[in-house]
C-alpha cells in the first residue's frame, strides 16, 4: 500500500492511498476545519467522508507529465509507464499550480 500526502499551498490536506484493487482520497480533519481551505479540485469536494475509486481520480492522473517530460521520468527513475501512482508520488512533488504530492513512508 503505498500513499501520498496532499498539499494544497504548503498545507497538508489529505491523503491518497493506494489499495490492492482501488485508490482513497481522504481530506485531514485538521484542513477541514481550517478557515479558509480550498478542495483539491472540483471533482473532490471538501467532505469528511473518503472519495473512492477503481482508478486513479482523474484529477491525480492529470499532474503526471506526458509527453517528452514524461519519458525523461520514466528512463531517470525507471518506472514502468503504467505505474500511474508511482509517476505520481516521483514526479509530483513540485508540479504545477498549488499542489503538491509527497510520498508518505
């Protein structure tokens, strides 16, 4: 089982998990109560109640780089292309926008 803790502007938000057969995205109560907190995206309001999925959500599948960059990924930290979460949790650290991903160990 491996997990990414969410960021949304340097704060933790939640946590997405990764099962034997599904993904969980739950946010931390800590964020919920916050004033102010934003969700991670339109698709993931914000709730007490995990999100779960057979696939990654969409909206985590679309941080990870396509294209040339993407390939660099793959050869630098030889990840299989089809290992969305580990592209994910490698690649997403910094990504573009307000979010970022971190693997929890």
């Amino acid at each position: 089982m491996r997990q990414g803790e969410i960021w949304v502007n340097n704060t933790l938000a939640g946590v997405l998990t990764e099962g034997d057969n599904d993904y969980n995205f739950e946010y931390k109560k800590a964020y919920l109560e916050k004033e102010g907190a934003m969700q991670v995206s339109v698709t993931l309001p914000l709730q007490k109640e995990p999100f779960k999925s057979e696939q990654l959500f969409p909206f985590f599948d679309g941080l990870i780089p396509e294209g040339w960059l993407l390939d660099i990924a793959q050869k630098n930290w030889k990840i299989n292309p089809r290992d969305r979460m580990g592209l994910l949790l490698t690649t997403c650290r910094d990504c573009i926008g307000n979010i970022s991903i971190i693997e929890k160990v």
